[in-house]
C-alpha cells in the first residue's frame, strides 16, 4: 500500500458526473481513509483512495 507522502488521494463520485478528488490529509493509510469517507457517503457517493 503506497501513501502520498503529504496525505492520501481520494475520490468521491455521487454518481450524476459529480466528481470530487480530495487528498486526506491525516496519518491514515489509504484503506482507513477510505473505509472512513465510505461511512461518510455510504448513502450517496462511492469512495476510492490511493
């Protein structure tokens, strides 16, 4: 698992072209922080993180 240094790159897509790409700036590896926005917008948008 490779971690941005400075944070981790994660994509939001609600689904309707709505794309947002956020980086998570925290000590979370990519699998917690997405885990994390995945409870977040588990109703309205998928999450992925690199």
């Amino acid at each position: 698992m490779s971690v941005v240094k400075g944070g981790v790159q994660c994509t939001i897509d609600f689904g309707d072209g709505d794309i947002l790409l956020t980086k998570v700036h925290s000590d979370l590896d990519a699998a917690a922080a997405e885990k994390a926005l995945k409870e977040s917008y588990q109703d309205i948008a998928s999450v992925s993180c690199s």
